[in-house]
C-alpha cells in the first residue's frame, strides 16, 4: 500500500476509536533559510524571502500547505505568539522564496522564524527549530559614522585605524558595521573579526558602497576594548573607513560608538597611521615590510601605543574625509574567502637563487609563506600563468599587472605572511631573495573567491570530458572575486557583460549564484544612464557605453534567477532599468534592425577572424556585427515579455512581444538567404544563434539545421565560433537530433577545441582558442568559452530547466545517450534539494538513476518508443509508486515523477534510440523558441 494512504487509513482508524495521537507527518524539515542564506545579519529586503527543504522516506511526496511564524523573540516565538507574522495555514506548495508579510520590520530588528507544512494527507510537521534575521541598517540616517581617513595619505600605503574605549558595563550583545573601502579588515582587542578578506565586494562607490555587519558581542568586555581596522586601496584608490560598533548591554541600556573626525570631540580619539603595508594594489601586488609591525596596535594597553611610541609611530588623528557619494548598502553576497590551501607540486631553481613553485593547477589567491631570515632580507614574489623556455616565469600576457608581492623579513624566529589587499591569477610562483633553499612546507597557496556553494557534480565515463569540466568550473570559480571577472591575472579583472551572456548558465549549474547575481544585477543598473544605456563592464571601468547589444546578460540574470531559484525579487526590481535598456536598443534600432556592435561572437579561431581587428584579431569574421545586435535585441525584447507576464503586467507583455514580432520579421527579412537555407554568411554562428533564438520559421529549420551539421563537418567537427556561438552550436544540435555531433565537438583534441587545451597543459579555459603566452589579450583563465559544462548538464545528463517550474519545482531529465559514451552522471543541487540523473549502459541496456527532491516533479523523457521498453526494478510504468503521466510520443516516452530515487532499464535496442531527440515536439514547444 502507499505510503500516504496508509497513513491516512491509520490517522482515520486513530479517530474513530478515540485516540488523540496524530500520525506523523510523512515530510520532516531538513533546514531552513532566509534570502538564500543560513541566519543572516544586514537583510535590507523589506520583505525577506523564506525557504525549507523538505525530506522524506516515502517517495511522491509533496507539502500541500504551509504555517510561517515570525516574532520579535525567542521566547514569544516559543509560546505560538508570533507578534510580527503568523501565515496561517496556507494551501500552497511554494517552499522557497515565500515572502515575508507581517508588521513592517526596522532596522536592527531580529526576527525569529520558524515553519510547519501539511503533507499530502494533511498531517503536519512540528515547527522546524527556530531560525534567525536581523535587518541591517535600512536609513541612511541610521548612519552616525563618519568617513575618515587621512588627508595628507602615506601615497600606495595602507591604513591602520585605532579607537580605544572603555566600556562600564558587560555586553549582553554587539553589531559592528563597517564600510572600509576599498578592502578592509576589522579586528577587535587584537583579532581577526569573521574570516572574510577583500571586502567588502566591489562596487561603483558613488553609487552604493557596501557595509558588513558583524556579531561581536562576545569579544568586547566591560573594561578596555580597541577598534583596530585595517584598510587597503582595493578597486577605490585611497582607504576610506566608515565604523559604527552598537553594543546593548546586560541591564538593556545602548551605546554607539562610531569613527569621527578628530575637531569632533576633544578626548576619545580616533588614530590612524601607516604600518607594515606599504604597498598594496589588486593588479600590483603587496609589499610588507614585517619590520614596520606595530606590535599590540589594536589591542588595549597598559601604555597607550598612541603616545608611547612617539614620533616613530607616527599615529595621527583621524580627519573626516568626503563621503564616496554612494548609498550605504548592506553586503548580502557571500564574502570573498580563502575556500582552499594547496601544497606545492615541485619547486625548481631554473638560475641560481631563483626558485619556481608549481601549485599544480592555475588558481586565484595568493600564497603563504613561513620563513626564518634575517631582518631586512627582501623575499620576492613573483606570479604568473606560464614559464618561458628558461623555466623562470612568463608574465607577458600580465600586460600592465607587475602581480610581485614583496616581502621583508623582521628577522623573528619564523615568520608567517600572506597578503591582504591583492590577489593574483597563476599557476607558478618564482620566489627570489629567499634564505636558504625553500623546502616545500614553506609555502602554501591560498585559493580566494567569493564563497558560493558549490551545486552541481558532473561525471562521465570519457575522461576528456571530465577533465573539461573540472577546467571549466575551476575558471569560473578563479573568476568569481564579488564581480564576475573576466580575468583574475592581467591589468583587467572585469565584469564584462559580453561574456556574461553565456557563462551565467554554467555558473548556475556549478555554483549557487542567486546571491552574488543579485549583488551583481545592482553593479549593472548603477551604471544607466538617463538615455537607458549601460555599459560593457559592470563596475564600469573598461569597454564602452553604450554596451555592446550582445549584453543580454543583464535580462538573462533576472531570468535566470527566476528560473533557477523561483526568485521574482531581482527582476521585479530591475524591470523599469530592463525596459530602459530595451527602449534604448529600439533607439539605436532602423527598421528593426540595430546594427552598431562593438565585439559580436568575439574571439573566434584566428581563421575565422578579421586580421588585425582589435583584440589582437578578435573580431568574427563571417558573423555580422549586426546580426548578433539584431538576435540580441530580439531576445532581450522576448525577455522583456516573458517577465511582464510573470509579473503579472499582462498588457505590457503583450506590447513587448509584439515588438518582438516585429524584429523577428526584420532579424529574417535582414539576414534570411532562402538560395543558401541560412542566415548572414551562413556559417556555424549565424545558423546557431538563429535556431537558438527561435527565429527560424519551422518550415526552414531543417535546411538550417542541416547548413549547422555541414558547417560543422567542414571543419572536421572542429568550432569555428567565438564566445557567444560555441554555446549555441552545441545546445543547438544537441535540441535537433545531432548530440552525437556536438559530442563529437566536445572531444576533439586537435586545436580549435577544449581538448587541445588540456594537450597544452591548461588547467583553466584559455581566452583564445590559440596557445598563446604573448603580451597581448592572452589570458590562460578566462571563463567565457566555457559553456560546454552547462551542454554536459543539460544534455549528456540531461538535467534541464523546466519553463512551467520555476526554481526547479519541476525538472526535465531527458539524457541523450550519445554514441561512444558509457556514462554519464550529474546532480544539482536545487533550493529544494539534489537532483540526479546518472545513466550507464550495461549489456544492451541503459540503467538510468533519477533521484527528485519532495516538492519537486520531474518529466522524464527517454527515446524509446514504447512505454514497455522503460521498467523500474522490473516493474512496468505504470505499476510505479510515484511515476504518473505515462505517455508516448511520438519519438519518446514520457512520465512524470514524484519526489524519490528511481533505477529504470531502459531497453537500448529500441527503435528510437538515439534518433529521438531529432524531432520531440514538447522539446520544440520548451526550447525552440530558444528562451
Ligand atoms: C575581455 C573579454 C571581453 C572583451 C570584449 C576583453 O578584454 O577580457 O573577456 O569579452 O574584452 O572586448
């Protein structure tokens, strides 16, 4: 018998005769969180979003209601008084992003949450454990800090700040705020506050600059306590602090204390001098000189350091210095965090004295280092990519970046160092100056990035392929420092929103992104401007206004995260800006048609390139500019409509897609050549982006799918495409009946290809499809061509977006079992938990393993003909607890799934097998209008 019915005959039988006891639920709650985060501090979301996920051993199961309880303490949450909000019980399936809706909440308020939901019989749960957020700072009058600094500077130098203070009574509980820009470091009575570095993220500091928010009632004490903070240049320029400590005491009373200029107030100074740091820059390096320590600065002190040290110290009141112009924000993204320490691989002296280290892989961070050596001994750091013939290090393609951190023994017992205020890409470490030889467990290196979760696993029976996504995820993570970064090593490190277009899909299937996309989304608005344009990198440093069309980027990531993560929020609150960006596009735009374009499908196979364009030759060939801007615009526009209707603005929807409509017509009439069957120059781009933007009227698609297919067999399988296209020719065939072909791609070895990169010893994509180490655009760590993790996802694991679900609610598993291929498994990690879909051949069959979390439905659509070729643990379909909806199409069969694990065979010998997906009208009603 069923699970639920049988809990429900019990429930039933229970009653009749009398009894009290309830029947347990069949869910349990596994964890619960708040605006994607465990227990957050500094929510500034007026309406928080609140999740759970659920658990259970029975399959099939979904929650069919839900009770949020909100209150202003523990104790009044305990008691079933919620004071702030009480849902009720609320029919409803939704276990993520349900929205805050109580009293209107203040800044600093704590809130004490907890949840129950009703399972598919009615029974309820017991409340999860209480969980906690607290509001950040919500006015800008919550600010009583002022900006300080020091007015004359240590030019290159970084700021070290110190407040003594006294506190009469002990701290029940205390939050310090801190904005030092550009990075910063607080510590409190002589430590390290939190285990964050470089932060706070990047932003455009006249428009918002971003404040952290930290527990540290338990490290002040009645009695003497010292501020110490640490401030670097970072992306700002000169160190810039803004602090606000508010601590509440035992017996209920408050006090603030908060960083003032010196004219303010005559005792109670607020110190900041100059110290060890006497040279930190992102793209530079770091210079420290161990012997300028002051050692107790920033703690409390027999003698106050301020006076004891005299001149030498050169400590110096603070001095208000002007505000950066931008808005206090709190900083809701993960924190940038040292996620991972390697070892050195081997370490080699290509001259005399001069040492190379090998991390064995190409990483973002910086390294460690534990050395004994005299006082004043100079030890030279030097970073990069690659080696040159000598095997000393190649830092050509660093263009401007000197990444070289220096650093200058005090001569102490052993001394430990790693830098603050920068970080470098590399694989190599040439170290000069050293003391000896270096022995291996001197150093260590510190991998540094935005610390997202990790989400996805994909894994294979081909070894390439695995390597390739190991290569690529890595490239994404070395990438991911608050900005999505081009680049972690040269004199650039932009978001660049070109490449964005098509990396937001393989950052979502590897990493949880809903965070840092929604931190990212508010970097790209700050840079509009009246007329609605933005710009090609988000801050905006480099590239141009207005941004290149391709810039799709910017409406994808609401999309995205609405698809990914069921979250309305940021596109709800970026829409007017959207529409801005599209209205200015339709400015740009004759007869449908917008034809400026700064990079296109950029840096495609030198062959495929115009010689001596910029970027050292980086601009497509044989794929019009206007194309893409055109596409771009269509799609950008389609967007548009698709979220108005999700937003409930049906009018809007429909006067933005009959706007859609209209460049569509202008994207065929413009670019359509019916003697060839293709679009422009009817090369592998043009036909790829057409298929994938669902442009392609469906009476041409199979002259336009067959131009792919020969396109690509011109070049022996090999791409001929930049970063944009790469995407879209492997989606492409793999949605039209060719995966074999795209697998073919994904293998090859020889150049152009992800293989001869692996061949050449790259760890991370390259930026170029060339091996090249030049001093020119060059980079070895360069996520834009990496889409080829989301193809192995979505394809060969077959985990895909479900349109009608948003935030995986429903999931289409629907692997393609590519010839050559003997496995393939991947999982994600959904809010509402894993979901996988491994397969393996076995004889002549196919083992396919799906698990789907409670709450969540999966279609599975496999190519076989007939529901009787598909079994589970020998049973047929439709005997399944937990499979419904069987059906046959007509190259396919489908069923849904609940929630639970499932082994299916799958009969290999089936008629349809491996032709299937060529002609899956669901798949074409889903997908082939491309978004
Ligand atoms: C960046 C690329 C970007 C390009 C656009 C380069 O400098 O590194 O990632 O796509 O500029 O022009």
């Amino acid at each position: 018998m069923r699970a639920p019915i049988k809990n429900f005959l019990f429930a039933a039988v229970l009653i009749c005769f009398g009894v009290t006891i309830k029947a347990a639920s069949t869910l349990t709650i596994a964890g619960t969180w708040c605006d994607y985060a465990q227990s957050p501090l500094g929510i500034e979301n007026p309406s928080p979003g609140l999740g759970w996920q659920l658990e259970s051993a029975a399959r099939n199961q979904t929650q069919t209601a839900y009770q949020v309880q909100v209150a202003s303490s523990e104790e009044l949450l305990a008691s079933g008084r919620p004071d702030l909000w009480d849902s009720g019980k609320s029919i409803s399936r939704q276990s993520v992003h349900v929205k805050y809706a109580g009293k209107p909440l203040s800044s600093r308020q704590r809130c004490y949450w907890r949840v129950r939901v009703w399972d598919k019989t009615d029974v309820a749960t017991p409340f999860s454990a209480a969980n906690v957020w607290e509001m950040g700072l919500l006015e800008q009058n919550d600010w009583v800090g002022q900006w300080v600094g020091y007015t004359a500077g240590w030019p290159g130098r970084a700021l070290y700040f110190r407040y003594a203070f006294e506190l009469e009574k002990p701290v029940l509980s205390a939050r310090a705020y801190i904005a030092g820009i550009g990075y910063s470091e607080l510590r409190l009575n002589g430590e390290k506050v939190g285990d964050q570095v470089l932060d706070p993220g990047w932003t455009d500091y006249t428009k918002r600059v971003l404040y952290v928010t930290h527990d540290v009632g338990s490290r002040l004490r009645a009695g003497s306590n010292v501020i110490g903070a640490i401030v670097g240049h970072g992306w700002h320029g000169a160190p810039k602090l803004r602090l606000q400590l508010e601590i509440t005491f035992t017996d209920g009373s408050k006090k603030t204390i908060a960083s003032r200029g010196a004219h303010t107030i005559a005792r109670d100074l607020w110190y900041v001098t100059s110290g060890p740091i006497v040279e930190d820059s992102i793209y530079d390096g770091e210079t420290y000189d161990a012997r300028l320590e002051k050692t107790g600065w920033d703690m409390p002190a027999k003698r106050n350091p301020i006076g004891s040290g005299g001149r030498r110290e050169r400590w110096q009141t603070v001095v208000p210095v002007g505000a950066p112009g931008g808005r206090m924000v709190a900083q809701t993204l993960e924190p940038i965090k040292v996620v991972e320490t390697l070892q050195p691989t081997e370490i080699k002296e290509p001259s005399p004295g001069v040492y190379v280290l090998d991390a064995g892989r190409n990483i973002a961070g910086w390294a460690r280092l534990r050395v004994q050596a005299p006082a004043g001994t100079k030890i030279t750091l030097r970073f990069a990519e690659s080696l040159r013939a000598d095997g000393t290090v190649n830092d050509d393609n660093l263009r401007k970046a000197f990444a070289t951190d220096v650093y200058i023994a005090k001569g102490a017992e052993m001394e430990e160092w790693e830098p603050r205020f920068t970080y470098h890409g590399f694989r190599y470490l040439q170290i000069e100056g050293w003391p000896g030889v270096p022995r291996p467990d001197n150093f260590q290196f510190r991998l540094v990035r935005s610390a997202v979760e990790n989400n996805g696993v994909f894994d294979s029976s081909n070894g390439l392929l695995n390597r390739i996504q190991k290569m690529v995820r890595n490239t994404e993570a070395n990438n991911l420092h608050s900005v999505p970064t081009d680049c972690p090593q040269r004199d650039e490190r932009m978001g660049w929103l070109n490449d964005m277009t098509v990396r937001i899909e393989q950052a979502l299937y590897n990493f949880r992104m809903g965070r840092f996309y929604a931190k990212w989304l508010d970097d790209v608005t700050d840079t509009q401007i009246e007329d609605g344009s933005i710009t090609d990198t988000a801050p905006f440093k480099w590239g141009k206004r207005p941004a290149d069309p391709v810039s799709a980027s910017y409406l994808l990531l609401g999309w995205s995260i609405y698809e990914h993560y069921g979250d309305t929020g940021p596109m709800r609150k970026h829409y007017p800006a959207f529409s801005r960006w599209v209205d200015y596009l339709t400015s740009r735009a004759e007869d449908g048609i917008v034809s400026y374009s700064s990079w296109g499908d950029w840096a495609p196979p030198k062959a495929f390139a115009i010689p001596g364009s910029i970027g050292a030759g980086a601009i497509s060939a044989g794929t019009p500019g206007p194309l893409m801007s055109t596409g771009y615009y269509y799609y950008q526009t389609k967007l548009l409509a698709k979220m108005a209707r999700v937003l409930g603005d049906d009018t809007e929807a429909k006067r933005r897609a009959v706007m859609a409509e209209k460049i569509a017509d202008a994207f065929n009439r413009e670019f359509w050549n019916e003697a060839i069957g293709g679009y422009g120059s009817n090369n592998q781009a043009c036909n790829s982006f057409a298929l994938f933007l669902g442009l392609v009227p469906s009476k041409n698609v199979p002259r336009v799918v067959a131009n792919l297919v020969s396109a690509v067999e011109q070049t022996n399988g090999h791409l001929s495409t930049g970063n944009l296209c790469t995407k879209y020719v492997l989606d492409m065939l793999a949605e039209h009946g060719h995966a074999d072909l795209a697998y073919r791609i994904a293998t090859k070895t020889e150049y152009p290809s992800w293989g001869f990169m692996l061949e050449k010893g790259a760890t991370t994509l390259w930026e170029r499809w060339e091996h090249l180490t030049g001093g020119s655009m060059n980079s070895h760590d360069h996520p834009m061509l990496g889409s080829v993790s989301s193809w192995f996802f979505k394809y060969l694991a077959g985990i895909r977006v479900d349109p009608s679900g948003p935030g995986f609610s429903r999931v289409l598993i629907q692997p393609a079992f590519v010839s050559g291929l003997d496995k393939a498994e991947g999982s994600y990690r959904s809010l509402s938990g894993v979901i996988t879909s491994a397969w393996r051949r076995e004889g002549g069959r196919i083992v396919l393993e799906v698990s789907v979390p409670v709450n969540t439905v999966a279609t599975v659509r496999l190519p076989v003909r007939d529901p009787a070729q598909v079994t589970e643990k020998g049973l047929p379909l439709k005997n399944v607890n937990g499979v419904g909806g069987v059906s046959a199409e007509a190259t396919a069969v489908a069923f849904q799934l609940g929630s639970g694990t499932y082994q299916f065979v799958v009969d290999a010998n089936a008629p349809a097998l491996g032709q299937v997906e060529r002609n899956l009208p669901a798949v074409a009603a889903l997908y082939g209008k491309g978004i």
